[in-house]
C-alpha cells in the first residue's frame, strides 16, 4: 500500500505547477499522468501578456498574477537546469489616430505604467508588419516554451520518485471519508488536473466545461526578431521561425488542423505582416475553458476528499502559478478561495443532476 497526501492526475502545465507547489508546501504527492503527444499544454503557444483582447484591457488579475509568473518559472528552471521561459516585449500596431490618442494617455495612468514600457506616435517596425500609425510596447510579457516545460518538470518528479506513467482509470477511484483509494494507492485528497479530458471526469462532469479548438502556424520569413507581434493574431519568435495564432472553435474538439483554420490565420496574417513568408506547419490543439471564462478550482460537493484544478484556458501561464499557490494554502491552512474560481459557483448544477 503507498500512501500519500494528494494524488494528483495529470501532468500538463496545471498538473505540473500544482505539484511542485504542494511538494514545496511539505505534502507527500503522487503523479498519474499518460503522456500524449496530442494535449492542449504541448499545443498551446505558452503566451502571457498583460493587457490583452480587442479592447486592450488589463488581464483578469493582473496585479495579483504578473509580478510572481518570471519569478515562479524562473525557480522551476533552476530546479531542472533547463530554459524555457522567454521574456519578450509584445508591440501592438495601432488602427486608428483615435486609439493611438487614448493609449496616449491611458499609458501615463498608474494602473498601467507597470505593463506599457513605450507608446510610439509613428512606424517603429515596418520592414516586418504594418504600423504606419506607430502602436504601444507592453512588458512583463513572453511565453514559455510548453513542451520543453512538460519534459523537463517530468524528469524532475521522476528523479523524484512521484512520477507514475499510467492510464487513470475513474471509475476505480474509491472516495471514503477520511480518503480516496485508487489501486494500492491510499491518499488524503486526489486532485483532477485533467485539461480538456475534464469533462469525461464522471466526478465533474456536472461542471459547464466549454473547451475550445484552437489551431497555429510555423511560418519562416527569412528575418529574425525579438518581439511578439499581435493584432487580430500573434506573430511569435520562436527560434528562427515565427509562431502564428490563435483560431477559436468550440464545435470541432479534434486535434487536426483543418484548411478552414489555416485560411483564417493567414488571411488575419496578410493584414499584419509586412514581409514575405512560408507556412511549414500547422496544428491544432484544444484549450480547457470554462462557460465564464474562469478556472475550475475546488472540492466535490459530496466527496469532500475529491478536487479540480482546471480550466485555465488560453490564460493558463500566467493564472496558473498564482492558482495554484491559493489552492495549496486552501488545502492546507483553509484559507478562502477566489469567489470567482471556486467551483461552489456552480453547485446548483450539481444538485440538478444528481
């Protein structure tokens, strides 16, 4: 009989991040995770960024989540001597003289001097997109490297002897009062950190999952730089090559990449870029998102030692670091979660089913 304190299931970014946390915290943990080419954290571009959307407002908790993510990553990097987190400026062309005007302004307010290091009156980057209005520079932004990430945390809970390469089989799992128990395993508290599978979890399935396809582009132009360009879609250095995204679909769920997807990318790309490219790949991946766009964090209604750690979205680099550290003093010290997170949320929807 092994016997642990959180048995965790899956090994994507959520996984990953939730049980370094708890590790830290002095919990003994157990990894199950089957490694699949195909998942959403592998396929996901890793960005964070800071003021985001069509009309460039500040992320969802912005001033709580960015001034640990560099500091968190930058940790897990020293633990597995590997480099995967790459700070990059993200340049916004503008569209009009009205918006260049406001972000003018808006840029000398103190909720967002933290995150704007330049507004420019006029083009900055022409030889790689169109910018004749010039656009606004954002920092505290950059991506990481998701694949190398996985890999890396991966070897270092093996080297740790909490790692277990296995297919989690749900309708094993027996929930008892003071536990769960799954095979010759005994833990305190078995945590979901499943992605877009979630919503085949026969414990959460009550939950309104509403994942969502999304598919990108390597393309190679012959030029090198050192921002993120992003306006309809992202241009993201990465090597010599860019990566270009994102498409959002809720309909298809497969992991194909489809003409459709990349006819939409490259059409968004045209009015972008400002140089000659050549596509050499496209693929698709499918983001665990929610109905109201916000993670799903808690305990079962009625298991009370069953748990989430899901649904982090297109955000999840940077909101899952923070998440997870709340979740961990939640699990440990009964400190109060985020209203808009805990999953009691959505209770109601527990009960109509059950």
């Amino acid at each position: 009989m092994v016997k642990v304190d959180i048995l965790l299931v899956g090994q994507g970014l959520a996984g990953s991040v939730l049980a370094y946390q708890l590790m830290q915290a002095g919990c003994q943990i157990r990894i199950i995770n089957q490694t699949k080419a195909e998942t959403s954290s592998r396929a996901a571009a890793g960005l964070y960024n800071p003021i985001t959307g069509r009309k460039m407002v500040k992320t969802w908790q912005a001033d709580a989540i960015f001034p640990m993510i560099e500091l968190f990553y930058r940790q897990l990097e020293g633990i597995t001597y590997t480099k995967f987190l790459h700070p990059l400026p993200i340049y916004r062309p503008f569209v009009s003289n009205a918006e260049r005007t406001e972000w003018s302004t808006q840029a000398a307010q103190p909720a967002y001097q933290h995150y704007i290091a330049e507004v420019y009156q006029q083009s900055q980057y022409g030889e790689f997109i169109h910018d004749s209005l010039g656009g606004i520079m954002l920092q505290q932004s950059g991506y990481l490297d998701l694949p190398i990430f996985l890999d890396s945390m991966q070897q270092y809970f093996r080297a740790q002897r909490v790692y277990q390469e296995d297919i989690f089989d749900v309708t094993q799992v027996r929930p008892k009062k003071t536990g769960v128990q799954y095979g010759d395993i005994r833990a305190q508290r078995l945590i979901f950190c499943d992605g877009a599978d979630g919503y085949r979890n026969s414990f959460f399935h009550w939950l309104p999952d509403r994942p969502v396809k999304g598919e990108m582009l390597m393309i190679d132009t012959g030029k090198k730089s050192n921002i993120v360009f992003n306006r309809g879609v992202f241009i993201m250095p990465f090597g010599d090559k860019y990566k270009v995204g994102a498409t959002y679909d809720h309909q298809d769920l497969s992991f194909s990449p489809t003409t459709k997807g990349r006819t939409t990318l490259e059409e968004k790309l045209e009015r972008l870029i400002n140089m000659p490219y050549q596509v050499v790949d496209h693929w698709a991946g499918v983001r665990p998102a929610t109905s109201d766009r916000r993670p799903f964090i808690g305990l079962h209604p009625y298991h009370q030692t069953i748990g989430i750690f899901n649904g982090l979205g297109t955000k999840g680099v940077s909101l899952t670091p923070y998440f997870a550290n709340q979740f961990v003093e939640f699990l440990l010290e009964q400190k109060p979660l985020d209203e808009e997170v805990n999953i009691q949320r959505f209770e109601r929807y527990y009960h109509a089913v059950s």
